[in-house]
C-alpha cells in the first residue's frame, strides 16, 4: 500500500514540473505562434524558436548578445607587474563568468580584479553572460578573449602612449587639461611627466598663453621603478587659441527626426566651440537665440531650450552671439510631438479565467507595432522575454503573480495595468487534485 501511494504521488508530482511555455502536446500539433515562437512543434513536444531565442518558461526567450571585455578608461592591455587591472564584461546578463581562454574558470562578477599582476595569472582572458549560476540555452557566447600582457619590473612597455589636450580651441589665459593615455594598468599617473616640444615641463592644467601658440608637447612614462625604460608619447597638439567663437552645434536628449509624445521632457542645448568655460567673459558675454520653424522664440544667456509640450512638428536651431560683434549660427533638429504616440498597453488573456494545468497566452497589446515588449512578474523583469505574447503552459502554483507589460516606443515607456494569476486560486484547485487523488487511492486500497 505504502509502494503504491508513493508511485501515486510521484505520478502526480512529475504531472506539475516546470515545463516550457511554448509546448505541444505532440509533433503534429500547431504551437501558438507568437513574434518569436513558431508554429511548428518538434518531436520533443517543444515549440521551435526564432533564430538566436531558445524555449523558456513564458515562451522564447532571447539568447544574450555576445560580450566584450573592456578595459578601464585610458588604460592599454598590458599591466605592471605586481599591480591590479580591473576588467570589465559588456553584458546585461545577471550572471557573468571569467575564464582563461584554455577554458580555466577564473571567477563570476560583472568585474574581475586581476590583482597583483605576475606571470602566472595574466594571458588571454574572456567572458560570457549567463541567466543563472547553472548552464542556460540563454547564455551568450564567450567574449572574445583579451590577451592581458605583463610588464616586468626590468622590462619595457612596448605600447606607446598618447598625449591628449582638451578643449580643441580656447581663447588665451584659460586652461587646457592635460592626459596621457593607452598607459599600463597599474601605473601611478603622479609620475606622468609632460614635456612641450622644446624640453620644457609642464603640469595639467596648464594656463595657454600667447607664447604657446603652435607650440607642441608630449607626456612621458618616467617611473622606472615600475619599468625599465621610459616610454614617451609622439607628439601632440595643444589647443588653438582663438578670440571669437567658430562654430555652433544643437545637441538635444531626443533624437533627430523622431516622433516623441507630448508628455515628455525634451531639453535642447546650444554648444559652442570654445565653450562657455573656454572663453573670455570678463568684458562680453555669450548670448543665445532659440528659433522654431524659422521663428525667433527665446532669446536669453541660456543655453538651453525645453521644447513645448504641444503636438506639432519643430525644427530647431540657435544662434551663439559673443559680444556684439560675432554670431555663429548652429544645424537644425527636427523633432515632432505626438499626443496618440504611445497609449498604455493592454492585456489580454486567454482564458481569462486560468487553472491549474491548462494552457494561459497573455496578449501585450499597444496601438503601434513598432515598439519593444518586455514582461515583469512582480518587480522583476521576466529575463530575455521580449514576446508581444507569452504563454504558461500546464499552469502551476508556481506562475501566480501579478503581471505587467512593458511597451517602448524611441524613448517613451508606457506600461500596462496588473493582470494577477491568484496564487489562493491555484494553491485550492491544486490541493483539491491532492485530496482527490488520496480518496481514490484509499478508496482503491479498500
């Protein structure tokens, strides 16, 4: 009897594991096509997925995109010795895992600290972003692999660095900033000595006077207790002084040619070149003009703009006035406002009243279709689900939750009102399968 009860229990057990949300229940049977699920079922009673998505609870999910190891901003691939490099993998996966390109796990972090450099633990060293600790279908390929170069004590650096200089133009008396890049990881950028043409040293920030007009520099790696040769930069361009502004450039947080709705924020910039910083406002001051549609609608010092909140096509541009005596005139940018550009999204469900067992399709429904779909159950997102569509196959206690989908359109985001699976709804059709189940089997044993 007790054999019997237990055989039961695991039949019914194994009926309510996880399944796939694109399922059938043969090869010959249609699956519920949707953007990325297609109709075509497999001999493994699997959906078959679009190219680069893989089965996943709610459907097809997307595989994550190949990485990149990144190295830390102005750094080379190379390290001294006994000093740390942080690395960097480009992915959004909530799990990242760091090997040696011979296969050899190093560690899982979104960032892996190679801390005191030495020979046997720089060389070539990749990534990979996983949806989980365990092995997914949905994790992406390895980076390719960065080959992490040692510099010894007594050795050289082989790469050259690069002197840079900023602003590109400033007017006389201003400062510029000075930077040495595609230097080792590791190096104590103190000892940086920058140097101008003729042998003078400098220090960043360095005041541009007259007499450093068409005058250039370098920067210098002169620490040798950390290398054994010094390793200078070629040489590099201080900034141009000028006494006027050359140019004007319209920079905006929207996007040039879109279609945005009425609700949102857009924020307008006239940029000069020198910018407001780089140039002489002791005795003039810079003076902006906003034009929309050809049509002068504030003149202020500001050199920003906040575009009206009302539907209709603007072209925007601004003219840059220094003193009285000069105006710079900037590129145009077209933006139109929307007031039907995104509505919130709907859902549909079918059943709309789900149980326990049966197939759910949750429907994301926007008035425009070229937007990007994303699902949340609870506060988490559903990861790599991107479907217009989900669906829960053989629904479990496990699904209850509230759901919300996620429509985007350029940069508008609008989501949808909760639809709730009652987990108390479940959990009781689910405890009345059970009870059920034992009274036919003490009814049997009987």
């Amino acid at each position: 009897m007790k054999m019997l009860f237990a055989v039961v229990l695991l039949g019914f057990v194994a009926l309510f594991d996880p399944v796939y949300g694109a399922t059938c229940k043969s090869n010959t049977t249609s699956c519920v096509a949707t953007k990325y699920t297609q109709a075509a079922c497999n001999a493994s009673k699997i959906c078959a997925c679009e190219v680069g998505y893989f089965p996943i609870r709610t459907g097809c999910g997307m595989k994550y995109s190949k990485p990149s190891v990144i190295l830390p901003d102005g750094n080379s691939f190379e390290v001294l010795e006994g000093k740390s490099a942080v690395l960097t993998c480009s992915t959004v996966a909530p799990v990242v895992d760091w090997y040696y390109d011979n296969g050899t796990f190093i560690t899982t972090g979104t960032t892996y600290t190679l801390a005191s450099a030495s020979a046997a633990n720089v060389g070539k060293i990749k990534c990979k972003g996983k949806l989980e600790k365990t092995d997914s279908a949905l994790d992406s390929d390895f980076s390719d692999a960065l080959d992490i170069k040692l510099i010894k004590k007594t050795g050289e650096v082989t790469e050259k660095p690069i002197f840079i200089a900023t602003p590109s133009s400033l007017f006389s008396g201003k400062n510029a900033t000075l930077r040495c890049t595609n230097i080792p990881m590791g190096y104590d950028t103190t000892k940086i000595k920058f140097k101008l043409s003729n042998g003078t040293e400098i220090t960043s920030p360095l005041v541009m006077t007259s007499d450093l007009k068409d005058i250039k520099a370098l920067c210098n790696l002169s620490d040798t207790s950390a290398h054994a040769v010094t390793n200078a930069s070629e040489l590099g361009s201080l900034p141009t002084q000028t006494t006027t502004i050359s140019s004007v450039l319209v920079t905006s947080t929207a996007v040039d040619k879109s279609i945005y709705s009425v609700d949102e924020a857009i924020i307008l910039t006239c940029v000069t070149t020198p910018g407001p910083n780089f140039v002489d406002i002791s005795t003039k001051s810079i003076t902006y003009q906003w034009l929309s549609n050809a049509t002068v609608v504030q003149n202020s010092s500001s050199a920003t703009y906040n575009l009206p909140k009302a539907a209709g096509n603007y072209i925007i541009s601004c003219n840059a006035t220094y003193g009285e005596a000069h105006t710079a005139s900037s590129n145009s940018i077209n933006i139109t406002r929307s007031s039907t550009y995104l509505t919130k999204p709907t859902i549909l469900a079918n059943p709309t009243n789900p149980v326990l067992g049966s197939l759910l399709t949750l429907a994301c429904v926007s008035n425009y279709t070229d937007v990007t779909y994303s699902w949340k159950m609870g506060t988490e997102y559903i990861a790599q689900q991107f479907d217009h569509t989900i669906q829960l196959d053989s629904l479990t206690a496990s699904d209850a939750g509230a759901y919300v989908c996620i429509v985007k359109r350029s940069a508008v985001t609008m989501t949808s009102e909760v639809f709730t699976i009652s987990n108390g709804h479940v959990l009781t059709i689910c405890s009345a399968l059970v009870y059920g189940l034992l009274f036919m089997i003490s009814r049997h044993l009987v």
